[in-house]
C-alpha cells in the first residue's frame, strides 16, 4: 500500500468517526482549518467545541507519538465558531519515522478537506533582536534535515513533481497575522526558521552556522509538514514560538522542561492570536 492509499484509509477512518454523530448531510472536516499544535501549546485543543477527538493510537496508519508535551490525538470541532481540525501534537523525525510519516497528518487533512493550514511549533531563537516568548511569524525556511518527503515516485493526487517553494508559506495569510496580532496587541516578528534533525538541541558552533546562514529560528520539526503542504497546494501559516535563546547565544543551557515551561507562559497569547485569526482566514 503506498502513502495515498494509506492517507486514503486514515482520511475514511476519521470522517467515519467525526460525521457519525450527525445523521444530516454536516460535514465536520470540510472547508476547515487544520491546526497543528506544537509542544506546549496543545490545549488550545481543549476549547474546541461540540468536539470529537479521535487518539492517533486508534487512526489506521498513524504512529503513535510519545513526546513529552504533545498529547498524540486529533480535535475536530468548531473554534470561535470556525470548523476546525486539531493535531494535539505530531510526528517528529527524531522519533525515527520516514518523513513521508512525519508529514502525512497534513495529507491526511488535505483529503479531508481543509481549506489552510496553521502549522505551531517551539524554536530556539536564533536572532539576536527574539526573546524567550518571542511569537514568529514563519516567512520562509531552510530544510537542513538532509531528508525530504517528496522524493520517491511523485504522488500526483497530491501534486506536481518539482512544486515551486517560493510562496510556500502564504503571503495573504502572513499579512492577516500581523493585522490580528497589532489588533490584539501582541508582538509578533517574522524570520528564516531552519529545521535540524536532533534530537539533540545544536551546538553553538551549529547556531553560528545558522546565524551566518541566515537562519532566525531553529527548531526539528515543522519543515517535512510545510513541503507536503506547499506540493499540495494548501494556503499554510506558520508561526514559532521562541522558547528558548538557541545554543551559545547567551551561554545558558537548554533543556525541554524549560522549553515547555516558556511555551506555557505565552500560551494565552498564541491562543488569543490563533482564535482571532481563524475568524478572518
Ligand atoms: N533548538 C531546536 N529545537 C528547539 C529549540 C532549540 O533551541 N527550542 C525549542 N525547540
């Protein structure tokens, strides 16, 4: 079975599940905005309404994911009145899967139905203007993961074999980001995320290089999501939040409690910009 057919199967699976309480023509996962919630900021999850929520443990195909901080389950509901999918947590590529793993969440959103994507996720600040709690706007990347989930034979369901990365994240969408987080208040900066493998956190010779490279954040996840959704065609925002100064800038050392403790301190934040944004996309 390759990965169409697979995402085919989870797709089925979940609409079973999501649509089965209604026995009208609703459709639940529809023109809906697929969010992917990255460590620490999982329990905007937790306010999605008339909720259906569905472990990945149970979904055909899916991993299952054992992350600290990342909860391993899809939300469907409405959210500020909005339809929306929630992935409370994700696949990473340190945990060992192909990429073609890692990123089939989105796929499996894109058969669903959904119209954009939101993708979140913890970096480490590389910018020496960011903060801890720093929010960032994902304006381009750099795969450095020295992988890629589009390469083997080309799934043409899904797209076309050389998809153009020049607007791979939306420039409507990044626009309407700035314009909501101004309304709201909140700081929000744009840059370069660069993805590494881990799973350890780099060295500061690695964020030097980053830093010279042109990199602003860097964290090991989002990247293999952000190709498959470019090769698809789906609209996709990302945003980082800057839990940490990334190795050897300021000396400190890095560890994951640490890294989540930060993510929940500007959790209210992120919550309130994502719940109004979602409202104007
Ligand atoms: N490096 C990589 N990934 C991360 C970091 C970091 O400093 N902080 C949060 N995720």
């Amino acid at each position: 079975m390759n990965i169409y057919q697979k995402c085919v199967e989870s797709a089925n699976y979940i609409k079973g599940i999501a649509n089965g309480n209604y026995t009208d023509q609703y459709d639940t996962t529809s023109d809906a905005i697929g969010i992917i919630l990255g460590s620490g900021l999982g329990n905007l999850a937790d306010e999605v309404e008339d909720a259906t929520v569905i472990s990945y443990k149970d979904i055909p195909h899916f991993p299952m994911t054992n992350v600290i901080g990342h909860a391993g389950r899809m939300v469907i509901g409405k959210l500020n009145g909005v339809k929306v999918i929630c992935m409370q947590g994700r696949f990473h590529f340190y945990e060992g899967y192909d990429m073609k793993i890692v990123s089939m969440p989105v796929r499996v959103m894109k058969l669903l139905g959904i119209r954009s994507l939101i993708v979140t996720n913890a970096a480490g600040g590389v910018n020496r203007g960011f903060d801890e709690g720093t929010l960032m706007v994902i304006d381009d990347f750099i795969n450095f993961m020295g992988d890629n989930p589009l390469t083997g034979a080309n799934i043409e369901e899904f797209g076309t074999r050389f998809p153009d990365m020049t607007l791979a994240l939306d420039n409507k969408l990044k626009k309407l980001a700035f314009e909501t987080a101004e309304e709201l208040n909140i700081h929000l900066k744009k840059g370069v995320y660069m993805s590494f493998r881990g799973p350890n956190y780099e060295t500061p010779a690695e964020i030097h290089f980053a830093e010279v490279v042109g990199a602003d954040a860097v964290g090991m996840s989002t990247v293999p999501e952000l190709l498959v959704a470019r090769h698809a065609n789906i609209p996709t925002l990302g945003i980082s939040c800057i839990t940490n100064m990334a190795a050897g800038i300021t000396g400190k050392e890095l560890n994951h409690l640490e890294v989540e403790a930060v993510a929940k301190r500007v959790n209210n934040e992120f919550k309130s910009l994502i719940k109004l944004l979602i409202t104007k996309m």
